[in-house]
C-alpha cells in the first residue's frame, strides 16, 4: 500500500471514540480486486466489541438527542467540507479496495458529500406537523424523535456512499450508531469515522466494529439497546436479518438486489440506448443493486441492437481502474467470479444464445486480478434463471417482446423491484410505463443506475421490505413519530366524548 494514501498496516475498530485493536487478535487480508495485492488488515472483531459499542452508543445517544438539531447538523456539514478536501484521496483508495475505475470511485464519493450536505439541511427541517385538536383549548403535533440506537450494515459495492445514506440521517435526527462495515472494503469506514472524528462528533455517537455479518453482524440484532437495523446487501442475508428482527420486535429496513431491466421500443433513439445499457449493464462491472441487467427490446429493433451493442462492448477497456482509461473494473473477489461464470453455464444449458464474451480474463494483464469479459446473451426468454436472478457481473440478457405491454409484463414478472427504464420517444408510452412499471424507481431515456440521493432509494417486492433508504424518506427509518396533545383549557377534556 502507498503509505502517503494510507498509513495503518493494521485497521482499528473505533468504539467510544477510541481507535482499538480487536480483543482476539483477529485479523483479514484486504485484497485490491484488480491486483490481488494486500492493502491493510482489517479487523474480525468478536461479540465483546459489538456490547462495549452499542453501550457506548447508548451513553452517547442521551446527550447527543439534547444537542438542537441545527447543530448536530453543524458536525455534517464539516464532514461534507472535510470529505470534499479529501475527495481525491478517498477516490482512490476506494478503487484499491473495491476496483471500481476511478471516474465511478469520484462519483460515489461526491455522492457521500452530497449526502452530508442534504442531511445538514434537515437539521434546519425535520418536519412535523400540527393540526387542529378536535376540543376546545388544546394543540396537538407530531414531531420526529430519534429511536434510540440504530446499527447499520453496509456493503463492499458502494462502501462510501450507502454508509453516509444510513449514518447521516440517523446522526441528524440524534441517534447514536454501531456500524458493521463489509470487510472486503472496510477502508472507506476507517476514513469516514476518521472524517467524523476530526469534524468533532461527540464520542459514542458513531462506533465503527469490524468483522463477519456471522459474529458482528448477528451480534448486533441481539443487543437489546439497537432498535434498528438498517441493511443493505444480499436478499439471503436480509431475511435472515429480517426473521430475526421480527422475533425481537426490531425495526429492520432492508436494500437488496434487483433484476433491473431497460426497455428498448421501436421508436427509441437507439444510440441513446445502447449508451444506457452499456453504462449501466458494464459500469462498475455489473456491481450495483441498480445494474442493468436485462434489455427488453422490442422485436422490431432487437437485430439492430444487438449489432450496436456488439460493436460498443468490443471497445470497452477492462482492467485495473487506477488507469484513467479503463471503463471496466475487476469483479470483488473469487467468488463473485465463481458465480457469474456458474451463471453462463446455467444461460447456456437454458437455450440463450451467447453473443458475447461469458469467460474470465485470465490472461497477460489481468492475470492477478478478478476479470470478466462484458457477456451479452440474447434470444433469452422470461423463465430462464439468468432473466430471473440477480447475477452481480456484467452480463446481460436480451429478450425480444412484440409490444409495450408484453415488456411491462416481462418487467414485472421477476421477484425484485428495484429500477426499471424505458427507451422510447412516445410520450403515452412514457406516462404508461412509469404508471405500470413495478420498481421503487423508474428512469425514462437513461439506464437504470444514477439515483440522485434526495430521492427515495429503494424498490418492491423482493427488493426490501417496504422502507427507503435516501431522500426524507430515509428519516422514516431513524425516528418515530410522537404524537403530543397539549391541553390548556384547564379541566379534563375526553377526546370523542366531549366534543360537542
Ligand atoms: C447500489 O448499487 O446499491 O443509483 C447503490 C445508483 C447509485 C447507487 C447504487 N447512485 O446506481
């Protein structure tokens, strides 16, 4: 590792508002994707850690909910300034760690300091309401109080920018946090509770363990101080998470995957399109919940289409994303790799026809790190398993349909919600599609990733279990809502009896 990125050997839990070794002396090689060099040790903390964090978190928690919120918002917005002097650096080091090319790493990271900003606004917000009580002499409200406690887990694909879509609005509205990062890309955490260090958070208010979902993770839905989880990575894991919180009576709001598709009609600018698709099916190496990974064309295009996306794939460059003119990063680890390449086999067996690439780079180049060659399929049909499951690589799969209706259809029929996009220059087309397309977000003439963060993220069905991440939305998640009755007609006053 470049020690003027990063100086620690060895990454440190921050509990308390102390940087702490793990108590068992616990530690896992951190791996740069594109390279297979080890960057850092990260911590694989115990059940001991995750108690003295949630304790500290709840000490913390009392006096900070006291502090007004125009001025916990104070603490975002130095965390904005400070991630924007830094934005270079954490740019880099989240391509080293996670292998998304650099112009993407800049961008989750604006996304973060867009996020401190936003969140720093609602300092000055967080809305309630008051309305007329129904007696005589008295007012009633609704304000927004903080639960408590949240503990919040995140994963390695958006390491930054999903950590600041959970901690800043649960620190704005005065809840105190443990955070379980992904260990595949734990160096974002470090920096950000480092960020938050250094723009004056009050110790306890954030806590940052380290380690497996199996110990850390699991720990943390045991522990009866946090009352809230906020999720987002595998659907396995999220309704484990979820069962487990239900048996405990716990909040859970929960992200996760997506079989997001792009619709493509006969009277779509098709190089507008094919710029979608290959942005969002190949960007970030098919590596987000929002990745394009089904193309519904419309018959009449569909020969059209596939020769231009064809001929846009073969010049992709793929490699290690340091290199400013690399658009493809590498695949996260061995078993990414393992999967997507199952995942040929099975689109194989299935009958679709594979246009283009569906093997790893093993050669010259990327011979140390994770690569796999951008993969088209086409003449897919709606029940194969590739056009049903979420794959997390860069493959997509083609399947004709003869009208817009068929393609809601087909859109909607998979078990996730989570982005959806229609080509097309129609303008009933367009109000009909974003009526009837069954996602928690809709793009028209763009691809299916590039959620701006003061709108709700998040989507239906299998794709979370009815809460948004992001936007105002995302506050739903880190208060309650009290209701308060002020009564100052000096006598007792019995709602719905009284009223005359
Ligand atoms: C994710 O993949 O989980 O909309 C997050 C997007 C990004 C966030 C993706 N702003 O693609």
């Amino acid at each position: 590792m470049n020690k003027e990125l990063l100086k620690q050997e060895k990454l440190q839990n921050y509990i308390n508002g102390k940087w702490c070794d793990p108590v068992n002396g616990q530690y896992a090689d951190v791996v740069n994707p594109a390279t297979a060099e080890s960057l850092v040790k990260v911590p694989l903390s115990g059940l001991e850690e995750v108690g003295s964090a949630a304790e500290a978190a709840r000490k913390a928690q009392k006096e900070w909910a006291l502090v007004p919120a125009p001025q916990r918002a104070e603490v975002l917005y130095r965390v904005g300034n400070i991630m924007k002097e830094q934005k270079e650096r954490l740019s880099k080091l989240l391509t080293m760690e996670n292998g998304k090319v650099l112009e993407e790493a800049r961008g989750e990271v604006q996304e973060g300091i867009d996020m401190a900003f936003y969140m720093a606004g609602e300092g000055r917000r967080l809305f309630g309401q008051t309305t007329p009580a129904e007696l005589k002499d008295k007012f009633a409200m609704s304000v927004r109080a903080p639960v408590g406690v949240v503990g919040i887990i995140t994963p390695w694909n958006f390491p930054i920018a999903i950590a600041t879509w959970k901690s800043f609005p649960a620190i704005v509205a005065g809840n105190a946090v443990v955070w379980k990062p992904a260990t595949e890309t734990p160096i974002m955490a470090f920096e950000l509770a480092k960020i938050f260090e250094q723009a004056g958070l009050p110790e306890g208010v954030i806590n940052v363990v380290f380690g497996a979902g199996s110990t850390v993770g699991e720990s943390m839905i045991d522990q009866k101080n946090i009352r809230v989880i906020s999720f987002t990575g595998s659907n396995d894991v999220g309704r484990n998470i979820a069962a487990k919180c239900g048996q405990k009576l716990k909040k859970v709001s929960l992200e996760m995957g997506g079989k997001n598709a792009v619709i493509v009609m006969d009277d779509a600018d098709l190089s507008l399109a094919v710029e979608g698709i290959l942005w969002s099916a190949f960007g970030t190496s098919g590596q987000r919940c929002t990745a394009c990974s089904r193309v519904i064309v419309h018959e009449k295009v569909k020969t059209e289409l596939e020769e231009r996306l064809l001929n846009e794939m073969a010049g992709l460059s793929i490699g290690n994303g340091l290199d400013e003119s690399i658009k493809v990063g590498p695949i996260i680890n061995k078993n990414g790799l393992e999967k997507i390449k199952n995942y040929i086999e099975v689109g194989k067996q299935e009958g679709a026809k594979l246009l283009a690439g569906g093997y790893v780079m093993e050669n010259g180049e990327h011979k140390q790190g994770n690569y796999f060659a951008p993969t088209l399929f086409t003449d897919v049909t709606p029940e194969m398993r590739i056009a049903m499951e979420e794959i997390f690589g860069p493959v997509v799969s083609l399947i004709p349909v003869k009208s817009l209706e068929e393609a809601i259809e087909i859109n909607n029929q998979v078990e996730y919600g989570l982005s959806s996009a229609i080509f097309t220059s129609d303008v009933n087309k367009v109000f009909t599609a974003q009526r009837d397309l069954d996602t928690g977000i809709v793009y028209v003439n763009a691809g299916t990733t590039g959620a701006e963060i003061h709108l709700p993220f998040g989507g239906t069905k299998g794709t979370g279990n009815g809460h948004r991440d992001s936007g105002v939305a995302a506050l739903d998640v880190f208060t309650e809502w009290k209701a308060i009755y002020v009564d100052f007609s000096g006598k007792l006053q019995r709602a719905q009896i009284d009223v005359q």
